[in-house]
C-alpha cells in the first residue's frame, strides 16, 4: 500500500535549508529558471530528484522558457509512488505551487489541493495548471484553480512582502542560503 504523499512547496534558500538539515528524506522536483545554473546540492542531499527548466511565465517571451506539457507530465509522472515530496522553484510562489497543486489533485484530490494554495504567499503559474488540466483530461484542476483565484482576487502579495522577508530573514539567521543554483 502506497504512503500518503506529503509536498512541501519552497523557493530556493528553504529548500536548501531543508535539504541540508533532512537529507535523503525528500524526493524532489526542482524548477530551474532558463538562465539558472544547478549546483549538486540536490542531486547528493534528495532521495530522488527531477530537474525541469521553465520559466515563471505564462506565454512566450524573448529568451524565456515556457513550460510544456512534456515538462508537467514527467512531473506527474515522477511524483508517482513517492511519500515526501518538495517542489522547489526561486521563490516558491509560482511554478512550484502551480505543480504541487496538480500533483496533489491527481494523487489526494482537488479539495486537498486547493489547502496547499495561500493567496498571501503565492500565485500558482496559471500556464502550468491549463497544461496540467489538459494531460489530466478525466480531472478537472483548471475550474476550482480559477474558483479559488476569483475568490482571493482581492489579495494582494504586496500586502504580505514585509511578513515574507522576515520569514526569509529568520531562515538566513539561521544558516540558511541559495545554494541550489547560481542565478
């Protein structure tokens, strides 16, 4: 019998702190910037791990990658069977969450996964979960994702940035640092 899944969506300096304090604790999906340079943090410190490569972005710009769907199917794919999960971008507020999102719906259900989605903390990559909502054609994660970004609309991140840099601040007292990738 299959463990139940536990995600852990994170930018790179809480992941790495994570990483470094339970190593080979976590299966992790790391989502590098088209620019980024990986480091072997992940690769030595995560049970098993997944690197894709896109950028936060919605529709194709200049000297940026648009995420596909052959990136969130591995995805899917990867975070089959697995009982920890980390899904890890540069800030933990877009792609990450947009893919831990679909992940948990395929595995635990929508309603489960629209728990994993803060509107003071994130802003799922919308793109991710149309490409997700198309593989998953017998699940739909597209309706209660645009229901939930309706609803909280009115939130604003920037409300939230200064509670945000102290979390980030806390974990840096603490030792913690980027060590995931070069930028």
């Amino acid at each position: 019998m299959c463990m139940p899944l536990e995600i852990r969506i994170a930018g790179y300096v809480a992941a790495s702190f994570l990483l470094e304090r339970e190593p080979q604790q976590w299966h992790t999906i790391l989502i590098l910037d088209s620019q980024a340079e990986a480091t072997e943090l992940v690769s030595t410190h995560a049970r098993s791990h997944l690197c894709l490569r896109f950028d936060d972005i919605v529709g194709p710009r200049p000297n940026h990658t648009t995420p596909t769907k052959m990136a969130i199917a591995t995805a899917i794919a990867f975070a089959q069977e697995k009982d920890k999960l980390l899904v890890c971008c540069r800030a933990g507020r877009g792609r990450s969450v947009a893919l831990a999102y679909v992940i948990c719906c395929q595995q635990r259900g929508v309603n489960e996964a629209l728990r994993l989605l803060d509107p003071t903390r994130q802003r799922p990559n919308r793109l991710v979960i149309v490409l997700a909502d198309e593989l998953l054609d017998t699940l739909d994660v597209l309706t209660p994702f645009d229901d939930w970004r309706r609803q909280n609309a009115h939130i604003r991140l920037s409300d939230y940035e200064e509670e945000m840099e102290r979390e980030i601040e806390a974990l840096e007292r603490q030792g913690a640092s980027n060590r995931i990738c070069r930028l």
